[in-house]
C-alpha cells in the first residue's frame, strides 16, 4: 500500500483475484474507506471483476453505506459491472 495525496492507495500484490481481496480486506479493516482507494491498474479485466465483487460484498457487510473508489485502465469495466449491484463501488 503507497500513500498519495493523504489517501491510502491499495494496490494488491497478489496475482490470484481471492488472494488479492483477502489483501485489500486486510487493508480495510484498519483504514478508513472515504480515505482509501483501490488501483487495479496491473490485473486483467476479468481478475479485476472478481476482485471487486469479493471486495463489495465484504464493504457492504463492513459498512453499508460507504463506497469504495477505485481504479482500472479501461472504462469496458463499468459495462460488465453493470450486471452485478455494486453500488458501494466508484471509479475514478
């Protein structure tokens, strides 16, 4: 995890989508999640999606209300969000 502009930016070293939500819930549990945000810039587009459905189910029974922002290279990711209810995640 880097620090930038007083936000905690969590960038999940592991490959494998399960470990790298195990990571970010980790990360999570400790931070405030106005404060933080997630970068998903280095995975693929379906170990992303993955990532996001395990990490919105995890934040929706953490805190309900709050979101999540994150960060993916493409914006085709918002398309195949759009099935899933993830309303607790934003891109940026």
């Amino acid at each position: 995890m880097r620090n930038q502009d007083a936000k905690n930016l969590i960038h999940p070293a592991a490959e494998n989508p399960i470990q790298a939500a195990k990571e970010i819930e980790k990360v999570l549990k400790k931070s405030a999640i106005e404060k933080t945000e997630l970068d998903l810039t280095g995975m693929n587009i379906l170990d992303a999606v993955k990532v996001l459905v395990l990490t919105s189910s995890y934040l929706y029974k953490k805190s309900p209300e709050e979101k999540l922002k994150f960060r993916f290279v493409s914006p085709d990711i918002k398309n195949i969000l759009s099935g899933f209810s993830l309303n607790n995640l934003e891109m940026v």
